[in-house]
C-alpha cells in the first residue's frame, strides 16, 4: 500500500478548500503547475491523468524520455490510440511527437465501459511501457530530446504556468 504522504497531485484548478482538504489527508499537493513535466526519479510511478489534454501526455512523456524511466510509468488516462485515429498523423508528429513516438513501444488496455457512464471513461486506457518493446524502438527515437513548445499547436488544452 502506498503511504499517502507518497502520493503527490496537482490540479491547476484545485480551490484553496480542496488544497487544505488533500493536505488534511495527508496527500503532498505539488507546488507548481509543472504542465505534466514530472520526473519518475527511477521510482515506479503511477499517473492518474483522466480526461487531461494531449500536451499534459507528450510533458509527461518528454520528461521520462528514456527506456529505463518510461518502464517505471503507468498512465491511467486517455486512450494513445484513441488520439492517434482522431488526429491527422502529421499534427500528431508536429505538436505530440513523444505521444507519435512511444506508440509502437505501449501496451495499452481500455478500461470497461459502464452503461450509466458511457460518456464520461469511454476513452480511458490504462498504459504501460514494457522495457523490452521500449528497447526494440530504433535508437534515432531515443536521440530527439527538444523540449516541446505547441507555438503553432491551435488547441493546446492545458493550463500553461503562470496562467493558473
């Protein structure tokens, strides 16, 4: 079992009441919007991101860009293929390359649908990057490691710092 104290959040949106109501659960609320560019540190880590915008995904992964630290990550968030099939490939490889990147190196399982919330986890995978699927990549795929920036991405769907 993971010690509360272990699990950290950050919600730009979070009130100061739901602050204080996570900090009195014991919960470590991170103290910056980092726009999902949070390290693993080499711990396994799990990242509970449901219904999050793609950059927050790409930040994430951009951040962990290497087998040894993409191996340590489950994301519990929107389907990988879900984004792949409703964006052109080349707005794909433009604004969310580490998404375009990893999706031959993911295993990804989709949650089950309930009947009565169709329309609220209907997208929602769990994924996991087997270091061996990782290591079978192309080496060139490791070599790009430019920070994303979205300067021509039109609809960026994340809360940029210091716009909080």
């Amino acid at each position: 079992q993971v010690p509360p104290a272990r699990c950290a959040l950050f919600d730009p949106a979070f009130s100061a009441r739901e602050a204080a109501a996570l900090r009195a659960l014991g919960l470590c609320l991170l103290p910056e919007n980092e726009e999902g560019k949070h390290g693993v540190q080499g711990a396994a880590t799990l990242f509970y991101m449901v219904h999050c915008g793609k950059a927050l995904y790409n930040n994430l992964l951009w951040s962990n860009w290497s087998p040894a630290a993409l191996s340590k990550l489950v994301i519990i968030g929107n389907s990988f293929r879900g984004i792949e099939e409703r964006l052109l490939s080349r707005i794909l490889e433009r604004d969310y390359s580490y998404i375009a990147k990893v999706l031959k190196g993911v295993e990804e399982v989709a949650l089950p649908s309930h009947p009565r919330y169709l329309d609220t986890f209907n997208d929602t995978s769990v994924h996991w990057f087997p270091l061996d699927k990782l290591q079978e990549l192309s080496p060139e795929v490791w070599d790009f490691v430019e920070e994303p920036m979205y300067q021509d991405c039109e609809d960026l769907e994340i809360i940029r710092k210091g716009e909080e």
